[in-house]
C-alpha cells in the first residue's frame, strides 16, 4: 500500500517536469512576458566589443538569440559567438562550425507560469539568482528594475518586462557591458529564423 501511494505522490512531479514546447505552452494560455513579440538590438562594451540580437513570439515561449562578441586574451584576440532557438522549454545551441546543436531544457519559466504573473515569474527568478532590487532607472524611455547580484559572474540587470535591456557581467579581469539599443515591438518574425537547417545533427 504505501509503495502505491509513493507512486501517486512521484506521477504528478513527472507530469510537472515533463518538457513542453511553446505549442503545448500556448494551449495552455501561459505567457513568459507580458509583451506578444518584440525584435531587441543590443551593443556590446568595455573590455570586449560586438553585438547581440534577440527576436521572439508567442509571448517570449519562441525566441531566437544571436551574439558576436570579440575580446583579447592574453595578447590574443578571441571572437566568441551564440546562437540559440528557444522553443518552449527547450533551448537549442548551434556550432556552425561543425553542424550541429545542443538541447538543454529550461523550466524555470514555465513551471511557474500556471501560478503567477509574467511578472511575478520574472521577480522570483531573479530573486532565486541572489539578485536585489535597487531603484528604477529608465533605458530607451522604458522603466526599468534594476538587480545586483554580489559575487556573481553577472554584476546588474536591467529589466522592463521580464526582458534584460541592460547587463553588466565580469568575465574574468574584463567587464563587459551589453546595453540596448533598439527596441521594437509588435513585430512579425520570419518563422525561418527559429529552425535550424535539417542537416545538423545533435551532439549528445
């Protein structure tokens, strides 16, 4: 008997922590942000320098990030580059240099979604990080939370809407700083832009 009611108690916790797609998301009527699509620029300074471009749909569930990012080490200028699908839970990291990608999952969102606000989600993932809530500062005429994290590799967030506008980080000796610089929203992505091509294979 108690072996039957342990795996009652253990069938909800899988059903919860079962990856879902922005399709399975959406059904559900869960918003990641407030904000239905929205097309992000950003400038990357300080000791490194590039840019950093993020586009999503589907309230934030469907996403695409692209950064290029060039800095010296040790007398040798390195270039470091990120392009990641989100789809849901599931977040997908290309290497064109080989063909092919990575999935990890993610539900730091979703699973809170069901329960609480855009909002609220976004607070409490920062809280959960160790940040805190310094006065608002405004970016691009949009008001925004501002969150230190102490001895943390990230440094400061600015974020309006659940979206990181501003980020101070220190890799290594070197402080970088990725601040937007346009911001559009209401925006129509071509859905091309969150499929990688069929030839690459997943790296286990």
């Amino acid at each position: 008997m108690k072996s039957f009611i342990n795996l009652l108690v253990l069938i909800p916790c899988l059903v919860f922590s079962q990856a879902k797609t922005a399709e399975e998301l959406r059904a559900q009527d869960l918003k990641k942000y407030p904000i239905q699509s929205a097309e992000i620029k950003y400038e990357i300074t300080g000791d490194a320098d590039g840019e950093e471009f993020m586009v999503f749909t589907d309230y934030g569930w469907i996403s695409l990030k692209q950064q290029t990012m060039t800095f010296e080490l040790y007398g040798i200028t390195s270039t470091q580059s990120v392009h990641e699908i989100t789809d849901g839970d599931f977040v997908y990291r290309l290497n064109p240099d080989d063909s092919t990608y990575t999935i990890k999952k993610d539900y730091k969102w979703s699973q809170q979604a069901s329960y609480k606000t855009p909002e609220q989600v976004s607070e409490a993932i920062l809280f959960s990080m160790g940040g805190q809530q310094q006065a608002d500062a405004a970016l691009l005429d949009k008001k925004c939370q501002v969150w230190t994290f102490e001895g943390k590799a990230i440094q400061e967030l600015w974020v309006w809407n659940g979206l990181v506008l501003k980020r101070k980080a220190k890799l290594g000796d070197r402080n970088i700083e990725t601040t937007a610089t346009e911001v559009k929203l209401d925006v129509s992505p071509n859905p091309i832009l969150f499929t990688y091509p069929e030839f690459y294979k997943e790296k286990k």
